[in-house]
C-alpha cells in the first residue's frame, strides 16, 4: 500500500511508520528509459573515474604527497556519495512500486548528508594544504607530515558522521502525515520534513544551525585560504612561478566552486519549503553530476596526474 501507517506510543514526536513513497521524475515510457540509461552511464562512469583516481595515487610513488591523499579520500567518499542515492533510483525506475521504508530512507538520509558535511570538511582541508604549499613551501613538508595527514583526514569523517548524526536524530523523532508522498528521487531533509504533521522548529531549527556550522566553517577556512594564496601568487617576482602556484591550486578551487553553489543554495535556509521541481534539478547536480564532474576536473587540470596517466597508458599499450 502506498500509505505510511503511524503508531503513537505515548511520548511527543514518536511515531513508527511504515513507508514512504519517493515520487522521482513522472515522464512517459520513452522518457523514463532515456533517463535510466543517462543515470546509469553517469553511475558507471563516475564509480570508473573516481576508482582509476584512487589506483593511480596509490600505485605511483611520485604523487604519494598530501594533495594527492586528500584527493583519494575525496575519490572514496565520491563513489559512496554516489553509491547511497543513485541505485535505488535507478532500481524505482522500473519497479512497480516506488515506496522505500522509514527506516530505509532515514538510513540514505543518514548516510547522504555524512558524506555531504564530510566533503565541506574535507575541501577545507585541501584548501588548508594548498594555502600551506603556496604560502609557507621551505616549512610545507614539516607541517604536512603523514600524520597530520591522517589526522585531518579522520577528523573530516568524524566530524561529517557526528554532525549529520544529531540532523537525522531530530528528524526521525517527528510525526509524519499523509499523504506519504516524497518530492523527490531520494530521502533529503526539505521533502521529508515537508511530510511532518507536528511542530518541527525545534528540528529545523538545529538543523539550519547546524547547516551553517558545516557550510559556513568550512567556507571560511577556504576563503581565508585563498585570499592568503592570491596576495602570495601577486608577490611572486616570476611569472612562471605565479603560473606554477596557480596551477595546483584550480582544480580545487573548480570543485569548491561547484560544490558549495549547490549546496548552499539547498541547504543554508530554512528546511519547509515547497518542493519545486528546481530542488530537484539542484539535487541531481551535486548528488549525481557533480561527483562525477570532480575526477574529470582533477585529471584535467593536473599536470602530474595528466603525466601519470599517460605513462600508464602507454605502458599497458606497449606491453
């Protein structure tokens, strides 16, 4: 059945309910098959990319450095990202029902906004890297050490999992009405709170608190970054030493510039909103395109991961 059945059991905002119905994109048969087939390449594709990514990093010893660890941690957490939301829209495309249980869509919810808040922190720590290598390069080595590597590393994960653990903790406490239809191709906090029949300020509230926290911190860090970075570069007596210190920062920088225009835009606001259909073509960007943009623009704008690359391949051709 499509409707969700609530039980109360006797304590404010407790109910336990059934099933969602996640509405996804209503076209004919033909454009339903189009989309399939676009999803799914885009799926192929950026699992594909982002494996090659974290191959090349691990088996070259020349990009053993701290930028090219963060970008494999980005890589890993971009097939997950990817991985949560995209098959079972995929598998909703031609099953008979399109319905996904509370705790199934609490569950991508969970996971969808850890992997989120972890790439704002983890961007962070690219962007405090590059401010390292450009703006202090002699002491560069002694401060990026492995360990402190490892350590921002860890602390991007925990932080994103820990935050997105208290979101999700207020949300899944609330009272959900009917109808029990979602607006959306996957679990995300504005369509789901859409469904509560009870007060959710208190959950929305600390949910755009903590939005800002995740956004904004993050966004900071970068901007203040950058800024050092560029007044660095101006400095910089050499043109081809301006060119050089810019050229490891761009591909960076595109990513951030993709990933927190979207995001922003989705999250840094009050979560009831009316579901238009742009939240859906916002959330398809940076959930399903954006992951799959983000080896591209490495791999495009990297002159060492380029050089790499194309050792590689011409070695396997050769052989």
């Amino acid at each position: 059945s499509g409707k969700a059945v609530g039980t109360q059991y006797g304590m404010k905002n407790q109910t336990t309910i059934n099933e969602f119905i996640l509405l996804g994109f209503s076209y004919g048969l033909q454009g339903q098959t189009v989309l399939f087939l676009v999803f799914l390449v885009t799926y192929m594709v950026t699992i594909t990319e982002n494996t090659i990514i974290i191959f090349v990093v691990n088996r070259n010893h020349c990009l053993h450095k701290p930028m090219y660890y963060f970008l494999g941690n980005l890589s890993f957490l971009e097939m997950w990202y990817i991985s949560v939301t995209l098959p079972r829209f995929l598998f909703g495309f031609w099953s008979q029902t399109k319905s996904i249980s509370f705790s199934s869509c609490m569950t991508q919810l969970y996971f969808f906004i850890s992997l989120m808040c972890t790439e704002c922190v983890l961007l962070a720590v690219m962007a405090y890297d590059r401010f390292l290598a450009v703006c202090h390069p002699l002491r560069y080595p002694a401060i990026m050490t492995h360990k402190l590597c490892c350590q921002l590393s860890i602390l991007s994960w925990a932080g994103g999992f820990s935050i997105s653990l208290v979101k999700v903790s207020f949300i899944s406490r609330l009272t959900f009405c009917g109808p029990q239809v979602i607006n959306h191709f996957f679990c995300d906090i504005s369509p789901v709170l859409n469904l509560s029949c009870t007060d959710i300020s208190l959950a929305e509230t600390v949910d755009f608190a903590l939005a800002l926290v995740i956004l904004l911190v993050p966004l900071l860090i970068i901007v203040f970054s950058y800024g050092c970075i560029v007044s660095t570069v101006l400095c910089m007596p050499s043109a081809q030493g301006r060119r050089k210190a810019i050229s490891t920062c761009t591909s960076h920088f595109s990513v951030v510039i993709i990933f927190f225009s979207a995001t922003l835009f989705m999250y840094a606001r009050p979560r009831k909103i009316h579901p238009f259909n742009l939240n859906k073509i916002v959330s398809i960007f940076y959930a399903v395109f954006t992951p799959t943009l983000n080896p591209l623009i490495y791999c495009l704008r990297n002159k060492e991961v380029k050089e790499v690359l194309r050792k590689m391949i011409s070695t396997s051709c050769s052989a």
